[in-house]
C-alpha cells in the first residue's frame, strides 16, 4: 500500500509516519520506483502499536523506541519484557522517602509478595504515601490493604491475558500492550465503579444513571 493509504487506515499523519520512521520507530517501506515507497500489513499493526502507546499510553518517543526494542528483540524473556514496560510508563517525579519505601515492601512481604525494592512500582505508591503525609492526610493511607488486594486481582487479570510462555513475540506484545494501556483502563473502570458505589450509598434504592 501507498503512504497515503496507510496514513488512512492507521489514523496517523503522513509527516507522522515519515517522523517514526526517520526515528527508528518504524521500518522503512519497499522502494518500488522514483519517490514511491510500498508498505505492508506489518507497517500499519506497528503504527497501530505505536498510537497505542504514545496516544493512548502517553509514553515519550524515547520510551515507545526502548519499549518496541525489548519486543523485537527475540533474547529477552517476556518477563523482561515487562519489566522494561513498566519502567518506561511515567513515574514518580522524586524519589520516594525511605520511610515510606519501607512502609509498603513490609505490607508487599507480609502478604508474601515477591517485589525487588527497584521495581518502579515502588517509588511511584510510596511516593503517594509521601504526598498524603505532606497534606496531613496520613489517613488516607489506612486504605493500603484494600488497595492491595485490588492491585493484585487487576494484576492476575492482566496475566491471565499475558501468557509469559509461549509464542514469545505475542507474548511480549501482549504484556506491553497490556502493562501501558492498563493504568489508563483501570483509572476508566475506577471512575466508573465510584460512581456506583456513591449513587448506591446515598440513594439505595434510587434507579441506575442514564
């Protein structure tokens, strides 16, 4: 298919489309004569990829390229793969306090979880531990163990679609996809079920939204 057409079915601008290729992000078409260039299915599942997640998911170019390189790079275990997913979504601005870092990896071990102190996760809840302090509002951290048990039926969820065995390039396609769509979609559902769980609270008996 032609650049134009393309453009068309992935929804990204042709400037767009010659920008990810000039940075690596996509492969060069097949020359085909003087100024033409074809392209085939596999260039529009990447652009798919790509609006995924730095539209969707709102990774930076740099981290959209270190995350499509740990895909493509058929040596490294998914499990890896995950990981590299994860350190490439935005995270904590600062380090958190030791304090709090300790607070949650001795709530992350009581219940048995196997979590390395360097994981992003880490920072990223502890430093929400640091913000309530700030506020005053140490109390808002008492919902710890309820958020636990959340994080961890969100995350079987997730790796009940993201087999860590198998066909290793759907496999690390899927556990990407899945890790950096994942925050947006649970923050959707979140909004949703809060809205539920008030209008329940305070109107039992009141009939669903429109």
């Amino acid at each position: 298919m032609r650049i134009s057409e393309l453009s068309q079915r992935s929804g990204v601008s042709m400037a767009s489309i010659k920008y990810y290729t000039r940075e690596g992000l996509l492969p060069a078409g097949e020359r085909t004569g003087y100024n033409q260039t074809d392209y085939s299915e596999q260039h529009l599942a990447r652009l798919r990829l790509l609006r995924a997640l730095i539209e969707a998911g709102g990774l930076t170019i740099a981290h959209a390229r270190t995350v499509l390189t740990a895909i493509d790079d058929d040596s490294l275990p998914v499990y890896d793969t995950l990981g590299i997913a994860q350190g490439a979504i935005a995270g904590a601005d600062s380090p958190a306090s030791p304090e709090s870092r300790a607070r949650l990896l001795e709530l992350a071990a009581a219940r048995g979880w196997r979590v390395h102190p360097n994981n992003p996760g880490v920072d990223l809840a502890a430093g929400i531990l640091d913000r309530y302090s700030e506020l005053g509002r140490d109390d808002l951290a008492d919902a710890l163990p309820g958020y636990l048990d959340a994080a961890e039926a969100i995350a079987a969820a997730d790796l009940g679609v993201t087999p860590l065995a198998g066909d290793r390039a759907t496999a690390a396609e899927t556990a990407v996809v899945g890790t950096v769509l994942g925050d947006t979609l649970v923050a959707g559902l979140r909004r949703m079920a809060q809205q539920h769980l008030a209008s329940t609270a305070l109107d039992p008996n009141g009939d669903a939204c429109p």
